[in-house]
C-alpha cells in the first residue's frame, strides 16, 4: 500500500470516528491544546480499526462518551 493511500485510509478513519477537529494534535504532547478524554478512547479505537483486523473486540467502547459521540462511535 503507498503512503497516499495510508494517509487517505487514515484520513477516512478520522473523519468517520468525528477527529477531523483533533486531526493535526500531538498526542501526549506538552503544548497548549490536548485531547480531552473521548478523543483519546476514539484514537484509540482508529489506531485498531486502521490495522483492518477480521474481528475488533472493543471493552466498554462508549465509557465515558456522551450519547452523540457514543452514537457515532458505533454507527
């Protein structure tokens, strides 16, 4: 797979998982704007979801996510 067609699948996945706010944000960086905590449980859960496993086991994925984002998680 070429590096435009990682980044585009990425780029997909971002936006289905509702991060395109979140998109150029370094995670686990010390600068002004981080990610809160239902941003980090969807990175999460694209980092998963971007390997294309055949089956996606996922423990509580709506913990702590508020019904709209719960909802667009499992959509």
């Amino acid at each position: 797979m070429s590096s435009s067609q990682k980044r585009g699948r990425a780029e997909i996945t971002i936006q289905e998982m509702g991060l395109q706010d979140a998109m150029h944000t370094r995670i686990g960086g010390w600068g002004v704007k981080a990610l809160n905590g239902g941003q980090k449980r969807r990175v999460s859960i694209c980092i998963e979801i971007l390997t294309r496993p055949s089956l996606l086991f996922l423990d509580e994925p709506t913990s702590g996510l508020d019904s709209a984002t719960s909802y667009h998680v499992m959509t």
